[in-house]
C-alpha cells in the first residue's frame, strides 16, 4: 500500500501544543496546515462535545419533545436543523427519559444528522446506507422518507447489526432492510438507488474530544489504511447511484487523505460525478501541502468543533451524471 | 433469517388479531412477512422489497407481533396500533408512577389503573398506555371487569415492555 499520510515539518508553535495538549506532534503538526483558529481548535477538543437530541417525526413532533423535556428540567436549543436540538441542561441522563424508550427522539450530533440532510431525500425514494450501524443516520433518513420507499441498510458485524435493529424498532422505522453485508460487496444487490450514504470508516480523529485516547493512539499508517479502503467504498458507493442520484460521502475524521483526497481521486476516474453544495460547514480544501484538488471540492464541507459546536466530520454531496 | 409471505391460514389469523387491536386499516394494502426461527414473527415490510428478500436479509421491516395460538404484539407492534388503530377495550391506561415501573418491566397494580374496560376478561391480551395514550407495555389481565381496578393486588401482568430495546441492547 502506498505511503499517503502527509508529514509536516515540526514547528515550536506544534510541539508546544503537542506537550501542552497530550497529542502526538505529527498529528498537531498536520492540523496546522488546515485548521483554522488552532487554539480554539485544541482549547474546544478538551472539552465534552456538545449533546443533541434529533426529534424522531415518526412518532411525535418537536414542540412534543420541547416541552415534555423541558418539564423534566432539559434546556433545548432548536439548531439549523429543524429535527435536532441542543441539549444545553440535562438533569438526567438523555438516554433515561421515558421519551427515549419510546423512541421520541435519538441522541445523534448536529454533524451527523447535517451529512443526511445532504442526501436531501425524500418520499418513496430508495437509499441504500453502505455503513449503517449503529443506525442514526439511518432512523432520520426514514424519518425524512416518512418510513415509504425503501432503505438497504449494508452493516457486515452480527452484534452490530442486532444493535442497529433495536434502534430500528424502538424508531418505528418499518422501510428498512438490514443486509449483513460489506460495502465492498453492495454490488451484489444488483440494483441503483436515488440516494446512497456513506459514512465511511475512518481513522475518528473528529471524535477525539469524546475518546482522548486518539490524541496518540493512531499513526500515519493508520490514516492511510483508512483512506485505501475509502477509495474502495466510495468507488462501490458511486457505482450504486442511479442516474440524477446523490451520493453523500462523509467522515468523522480531520485527515484531508481521508475526505478531499478520496473524493478528489473518485473525480478523477468519473467525468460524470460532480460535488454540490450543502448548506453547513466550512469550505473543503482545494490544496493540502503540495497536493492540489479539484476545484470542486471547496462545495464540500469540513464541521470543526470549536466553528460549528458539532464533532469534527467532512461531508461531500456528490451529483452522479 | 429466512423470510417468506405469510400463508392464507396466517394471513386470517393476522387480520383478525389486527381488528382486535383496532389496526386493520392501517394495515390494508402493506405488505407483512414471516420469519420462522423456532417461532414465527411478523414483519411490516417496506414497499417493494421482493428483490431484497431473496438476499435473506438481517432483518426486514419492523416485528409487530410473534405468531401462537394467537398473534402476540411486539412493543413495536403495540407502538403502531396504539398510535394508528382505533383504541378499544383491550387497551388499559394507568397513571405516572405506574409508567416508572412497567417500563422497568414491573406489574400493574390495581390502583394505578385509570382506565379500563368493564368487559375485559381475566387472561386477556392487553396494551398498557401512559397518559398520553402512549404504548408502554404489553400485559395479560389477572381478574375480570371492576376487578381489574382493586386495590393493593397486581391485576395486570406486564409481558413486555419499551424498556426492554434498551435493557436489551445493553
């Protein structure tokens, strides 16, 4: 496998950083090169991510869940999305609420339920989710679908999937079929779908604020092992879509090998496959080093933690010809 | 999983449990599919998906019920029918603190009724409701009529409830 992983030279600026905030100096030294603000970057990845709520439209709506919550003591905040709301109280666990056993609402992040509302989908239509468990993106795609048309939902783990279908029931979500299935293999399925997610495997880097653990525990090798396979789903992934169809391909990770660099190859192979543009984020980068990108790829999104209060994720909304 | 179209003997069975239950025209025109894996569940199937089945999927569409001597609701089953069907006699409504409990799988004490039907019987199939008319859990009668409603016994035997997806999954 070729070596992909860019390295930066170290600066005082990123050691300082790497010793101050416990990460390895190569990875600082990379957020260099593209983050903006990297103080309040760093400073924000200390702090526990914000918690939303998506309201689950399937069985309740969100003035419904405003205010049951907020007589239990919750502070909502609606966000740009108008499903999801910001957790800014909680006197309780989200996850123990009656509401929450009755599926009324998913604890799902902001970039997370932004990467289906990028699959702008709609009734009747058929969406295949290529890396589905454990079934977030899933349930709010139904939830937009108003649970007609049809889901594949590919997840390949048996525990996984069986996590998946809880969350699938306790949804109400009725117009999904889950494949134990590897995206790789989505070929087999010998159909083309209106929209098609991907939410790839990654190296999680955007999550680090959740597990710290990533500060140093994934290398440069390991952000090239994402990005092999990467390219492999998203070249299965875009194969999927029917003509007209949209293609989302989003990630939770920072690492530019993982998000413009995969994207930018796919546009290389295929000269009908464009990047629209999606409404929230930062723009994609169009050069990381010495690397340059397609034009194109400034209409994807990057969401920063400390910029848009949501985990870090990369999304690219893909018009396939 | 191996799923297959319900047989014309099922399909009877089905429909007269979903009139039981108040759902039958929610449910005309979907399609419902069963699995057999020592026992028999029905799916709500998503339009459509004939292709699919042949690929024997994990799952296909949404369990509302398991198949016996009678069609017995799963939680998600009673979800539907209680927010789609036409509530009837064999639904039983109970206070706050009786929510608590059934959702931690707890019985239903007599006093925590609020609503019951007069000519509900004793070992009956029932979906228990909060306040809301929400469906909560799924429970079988101990007494007949008022005396469902008396005090400091257990007159509802909670068979499942929405508590289980998490207690389940964790």
């Amino acid at each position: 496998m070729p070596a992909l992983t860019l390295i930066f030279p170290e600066s005082e600026e990123s050691a300082d950083l790497a010793a101050r905030y416990g990460y390895d100096r190569w990875l600082v030294s990379r957020f260099r090169e593209y983050v903006p603000a990297i103080q309040d970057f760093m400073d924000k990845m200390e702090k526990a991510p914000t918690q939303y709520i998506r309201v689950n439209t399937l069985k309740t709506s969100r003035a419904e869940v405003e205010g049951r919550l907020r007589s239990k003591g919750f502070g909502l905040k609606r966000t740009e999305i108008p499903e999801t709301l910001m957790v800014e109280k909680a006197p309780m666990s989200a996850g123990a609420t009656n509401e929450y056993l009755l599926g009324h609402y998913y604890i799902q992040d902001l970039s997370s339920c932004m990467a289906v509302d990028a699959l702008d989908i709609s009734e009747n239509q058929d969406a295949l989710d290529v890396a589905a468990a454990p079934g977030g993106k899933t349930t709010f795609m139904a939830q937009r679908m108003s649970n007609t048309g049809q889901i594949i939902a590919l997840e390949p783990d048996g525990k996984r999937a069986r996590s998946m279908s809880f969350n699938l029931a306790r949804c109400g979500v009725y117009n999904t079929c889950i494949l134990k299935m590897n995206g790789l293999q989505a070929e087999k399925l010998q159909s083309k779908f209106d929209r098609v997610l991907l939410d790839a495997p990654c190296s999680c880097e955007g999550v680090i604020s959740k597990d710290a653990t990533r500060k140093t525990s994934h290398t440069p090798e390991d952000v090239d092992f994402c990005s092999s396979r990467q390219d492999k789903l998203i070249a299965v992934a875009a194969r999927m879509v029917k003509p007209g169809g949209i293609l989302v391909y989003s990630t939770c990770s920072f690492a530019p090998e993982e998000n413009e660099m995969v994207v930018d190859r796919l546009l290389q192979k295929s000269i009908n496959i464009s990047v629209e543009p999606t409404k929230y984020g930062s723009s994609g980068l169009t050069r990381f080093g010495d690397a340059v990108f397609d034009p194109q790829l400034e209409n994807a999104r990057r969401l920063y933690p400390h910029l848009n209060d949501s985990t870090g994720f990369f999304i690219a909304r893909l018009r396939v010809g | 999983m191996t799923y297959r179209k319900p047989t014309r003997e099922e399909t009877t069975l089905i429909k007269r449990s979903l009139g039981r239950w108040g759902a039958f025209e929610f449910f005309e025109g979907k399609s419902l599919g069963i699995h057999e894996n020592g026992s028999k569940e029905v799916f709500l199937l998503p339009d459509d998906c004939e292709r699919v089945m042949q690929m024997q999927p994990y799952l296909a569409g949404l369990t509302i019920g398991e198949l016996k001597k009678q069609f017995v609701p799963s939680m998600a089953g009673a979800d539907l029918f209680a927010r789609f069907g036409k509530r009837n006699e064999f639904y039983i409504t109970v206070n706050e603190k009786a929510e608590k409990l059934v959702l931690y799988g707890r019985d239903v004490m007599g006093e925590s009724i609020v609503e019951a039907s007069g000519v509900l019987g004793e070992n009956e199939l029932v979906i228990i409701l909060n306040c809301r008319l929400e469906a909560i859990g799924i429970g079988r009668t101990r007494f007949a009529g008022r005396l469902l409603l008396q005090i400091g016994k257990i007159t509802v035997t909670t068979l499942m409830d929405a508590g289980y997806y998490l207690r389940e999954e964790g």
